[in-house]
C-alpha cells in the first residue's frame, strides 16, 4: 500500500465537514449523511488501467477506491460478475445493444449484498469490532452470516418476520442470531439504530453506513472495465435505500475525475415495484420530497423500503443525470422474471424482474431511446424468492418410465422439433 492513504476521511454529504475514520455515520451539525472521502490526486497519480487489469479478478481489483486501510479480512472473492451482452433479451425489449450485470451470481451469497458487506466487514474489523449486525429485507442478512462466519464473527440479523423462507434459511444455516421482528423494515432499521446505540455493536447498515454504501461502487467499476472502458450510456438499477443508484453514478464518476476514463454523458434510472414506489413515485411527481409507504404491499420484499434513506440522494442522482424512474405491478415482475430467464438463461428474484420490467416501460415511453447502450443490474438470485414464481411457470409433465409414455407425450410437437432441426442444419 501506499504511504498516502487514498481513503482519508468521512466527509458530509450536506456541508462538506470532515470527520475521522470511524463508526459514525451522521454529521453533528446538520444531520447530514457521512460519505467516504478520498485523496483523488494521489490516486490519480498511482492508478492505471494495467495495474487493475493485472489483479484478481474480485472487487480488491478497485483498491484505491474503497474504503479500507489494509486488505479485506472478509470475502476475499467477492465481485467480479459476468456482464452478459444479452442481445436475445435486446430484440424483445426492442433496443440495439443491451447489457445484463448479473450479480445473481456474485460470491458466496448470490446477491450484489456481498459486496456491501465485504467493505463494511472488513472494516468493521479494522475498528475492532467483534459483534457484527444489520437490519435486512433479506439478502443483506444472508450476506452479513455467511462472511461473519467465514471471518469468525458474531453476527446478529434482524429481518421482518413474514420474509422469504429461503431466504430465512439462507441466514440461519451459518449459525448467526436470526431475530424476525413483527413489522415491516422500517420498524427493524428503527429498533436497530436504537440497539446500536445501547449495545455499541457494529450495524454494517446504520453505523458503518458509509463504509457498507462504498461497496456497491464495485458494481460500476466493474460495468465500465467489462465494457472496455467505457460507461453505458444508460444503466437501469433497483432502488430500496436508493443506495446503489447514488454509488453506481459515483464510480462512474470516480473513474473519470482519476483519470481511468473519459467523462462521457450518461443516465442512471431506477426501478421499484408499485407496491413499495416512495422514491419512483416522488420522481415522476417532480418533487424530491419522499412521501413514506408505511405498509408496504408486493412480493418484491428486498426492496419494500417504505422510509428510503437516499431516497432524496437518488432523486437527485437521476434528475442530475437526465435520468428517470418507474414502477411495476407484481404481476410485470413476474413477467420480467420469465423474460429474463426464457431469453438470456438467468433466474433472477424479484428485484430482478423489477428492473427489466421497469426497463421495459422506460424504452417503451421513449425515456431510454431503442439506440443507445442499456445495462440492467440484476441483483439477487431466483432461487431465493421462488414463492413468488412457483405456480407461475407451470409444472413437469410426468409420466411413467416408459418410451411408449414418451412418445404419446412428444406426438404432438414432433412436426415442431423437425422443422427446428431441418432449420439448424
Ligand atoms: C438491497 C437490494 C437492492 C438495492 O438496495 P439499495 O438499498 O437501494 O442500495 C437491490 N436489489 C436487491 C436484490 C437487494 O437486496
Ligand atoms: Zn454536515
């Protein structure tokens, strides 16, 4: 490492004070988010496109640009996951060059979570923290057990009680305090500010906010690098907090202002679904005021937020960007769910379905134009919210173990599969 630090302190979002590098979150003075600052000069001056090209293929690879001082004690994998140019989704949605970044597939807990969590864990470790804790829709509390474990922590996860089974599953089988609390997430995230108060635990999303939001940076360095360099000109990205939209736009803009890549236009828009929509709809209102959902009603549970604590940051972000917002019904996240899968081989959650069918409505209303480059972040894994899509693919024919049984079954579609094979010959 360097003798410079490139990450030299917290600094606020509101009125630019600097605070050290500790587990606070919120400035003294006007309550304004804290946000990870760092020395660009330094970093320009050490950062090239080979150094990143020749490290591991994880999100270490972007070094100077997180917020840690040493190498991550947790997760040491985490990152990296294949963008898909997923041109037989593109001629569905009608549109000329489209990108899938699919984080259904990031290490180890098939959620772009993990890369939240690899930041404020590591971190945490750092501040010598030795219990860690979150309050979760769901990934976030499989991510949080699954590296605590693994990083010999004591993890303490606290979710709404009426969550995904699997994704309840997916947090207890690593041994950590799973604690369902009867209410939705804000409830949770409420109780949890309180405990981290009294318990002085290390919260990876309250207290260690500004090191855990870093995190997602990766996900858009990531993008530019896949694409050669260069940043879509529109990327569409599911919004809870609003975190990841505001943190995508900021590595894109970090690799610009260090000198790996020309700054070029670009727009963030952002996806939720009808049931949980504060920020989508405060966008398409016109106003950055965010009008709380205090009950929020749809089967996209990872990103029912109905208080979004950048809510107001993204807002912004899309306004500053020309970018835009929409919502979906529960019945178009299914749709999407199956569009993704039947053209590009992908089973994504819920929140996945938000985004391409939000993406869909943007390109169809003309807010995202058909000729320029798209990509969808696709953020969790289908495995885990599969009550949402059971029943709603249909089921296997079943028969006996019999050719006779088989052949009555294809009988039917037998012209079907000859045309298909006189057709690839
Ligand atoms: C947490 C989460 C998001 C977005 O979260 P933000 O709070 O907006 O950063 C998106 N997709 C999935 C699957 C998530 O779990
Ligand atoms: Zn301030």
């Amino acid at each position: 490492m360097s003798d410079r630090p490139f990450f030299s302190n917290l600094k606020c979002r509101e009125c630019g004070r600097l605070y050290p590098k500790e587990a606070i979150h919120i400035c003294e003075f006007d309550f304004g988010p804290l946000e990870a600052a760092y020395d660009y000069d330094a970093i320009s001056a050490s950062i090239s496109r080979a150094a990143i090209e020749s490290r591991p293929k994880s999100m270490w690879r972007y070094r100077e640009l997180l917020p840690i001082d040493g190498a991550p004690t947790v997760g040491a994998q985490v990152g990296f996951t294949p963008l898909v140019k997923a041109d037989r989704l593109a001629a569905r949605l009608g549109v000329k060059e489209l990108y899938v970044k699919n984080d259904t597939v990031n290490y180890p807990t098939l959620s772009f979570k993990d890369r939240v969590v690899y930041v404020a864990l590591s971190r945490a470790c750092e501040l010598g923290f030795k219990v860690v804790a979150c309050a979760s829709t769901g990934n976030l509390a499989n991510s949080v057990a699954a590296n605590a474990a693994a990083a010999g922590l004591t993890s303490y996860v606290l979710i709404p009680s009426d969550l995904e089974r699997s994704k309840v599953v997916n947090s207890l089988v690593y041994g950590t305090n799973v604690i369902g609390i009867e209410g939705p997430y804000d409830q949770v995230n409420r109780l949890c500010s309180e405990i981290a108060g009294k318990y002085g635990w290390g919260f990876v999303n309250v207290n260690l906010r500004p090191y855990y939001a870093e995190g997602s940076k990766s996900m858009g360095f990531e993008i530019v690098e896949q694409l050669g360099w260069k940043t879509p000109r529109h990327t569409v990205i599911p919004m809870a907090s609003g975190s990841l939209l505001t943190k995508i736009h900021k590595a894109y803009t970090e690799f610009a202002k260090v000198g790996i890549i020309d700054a070029e236009p670009f727009s963030v828009h952002g996806a939720q679904a009808a049931g949980c929509s504060p920020i989508s709809t405060a966008l398409k209102k016109g106003t950055d005021i965010v009008k709380p959902v205090p009950n929020p009603q749809t089967i996209v549970k990872s990103l029912a937020i109905g208080t979004p604590a950048d809510g107001y940051y993204a807002i912004r972000t899309m306004k500053e960007t020309g970018g835009s917002a929409e919502d979906c019904t529960d019945e178009e996240v299914i749709e999407g769910i199956k569009l993704l899968a039947e053209t590009e081989g992908i089973f994504s959650e819920t929140a996945g379905g938000t985004t391409v069918a939000c993406a869909r409505k943007l390109i169809d209303s003309g807010k995202i134009p058909r000729d320029e480059s798209i990509v969808l972040c696709i953020t969790g894994h289908g495995l885990k919210t599969q009550e949402a899509i059971h029943e709603k693919c249909g089921a296997p024919r079943v028969i006996k173990p019999s050719l006779r049984e088989f052949d009555a079954l294809v009988a039917g579609e037998l012209a079907d599969l000859a045309k298909l094979e006189t057709a690839t010959v």
